[in-house]
C-alpha cells in the first residue's frame, strides 16, 4: 500500500483513478443525459470509495498497534466499492483485459512490464495492437 499511494502525483492511486475516468469517458452511451450523468457518478464513486478504503486501510495498518476492527472495515469498504466498479464493467470487457493480461505477461520475458519489439511479436496481431493502443492511451 505505501508504494501504491507512494510518488505524489505520479503515484499507483492517481493512475488507476485516471485509467477508470479514461474508460468512463471512453463508454459510449445511448441514453438521455441525465441516465449518462448518473452512470458516470456511480463509477465515478466507486472507484474514489475503493481509493478511500485502502487509504483507510494503509493508515490502519501503519498504527503501531493496529485496530483489527478499523482494518478489517477499511479492507471491507476497499473490496466492496471494487467489486461495485468491476459489477459496473460488462463482463466480456472484464474478460478481455484479463485474457490480454495473461498474453502479455506471458510475452514478457524479461520480466520489467513492458513489451520490446521481439516480445510484441510473440502476440497474436489482435492482442499487439490491443497493446500498442493501450501503450498510447496510458504510455508505457
């Protein structure tokens, strides 16, 4: 958790909730304006609730004596405002990531997160350039 909410603005925290705005932004919609509005609030909320409760929860736990109760009540908050967002997600997109994640981390054989040229050839042409567009949507 401290290297998750570590590195100020260019910390873990700040990119995923920068990623799920990027994929809120990204829906497209086919519904009266004030349904639109609604939907990106709840997904807004629930990523900054699981956000919030993992705050809560590196605080807990960086006590001296951690309050079990407090931390498993932060963890609770944490998972379940994940699992709201994830509800929130179609499955086969939540299907998608997970199957290209595998893909590349498979492809990556050098193990640093990122996918040379040789490595980006071992994917199928479908997952390389799922993988080129998620590298210019959120860089490298």
């Amino acid at each position: 958790l401290d290297a998750f909410f570590g590195g100020g603005p260019l910390s873990e925290r700040n990119y995923f909730a920068g990623l799920s705005v990027q994929y809120t932004n990204a829906i497209k919609y086919d519904d009266l304006d004030f349904a639109v509005k609604v939907d990106k609030q709840e997904r807004q909320a629930a990523i900054e609730n699981t956000l919030n409760g993992m705050d809560a929860l590196k605080q807990a736990l960086a006590e001296s004596a951690p309050d079990a109760e407090r931390v498993v009540a932060s963890a609770k908050v944490a998972k379940e405002s994940m699992q709201c967002w994830f509800f929130l997600v179609p499955a086969s997109d939540v299907r998608e990531a997970e199957r290209l994640f595998v893909a590349t981390r498979k492809a990556d054989a050098d193990r640093n997160g990122k996918l040379s040229t040789s490595e980006l050839a071992t994917l199928e042409p479908a997952d390389a350039a799922r993988w080129r567009a998620r590298v210019a949507l959120m860089g490298d």
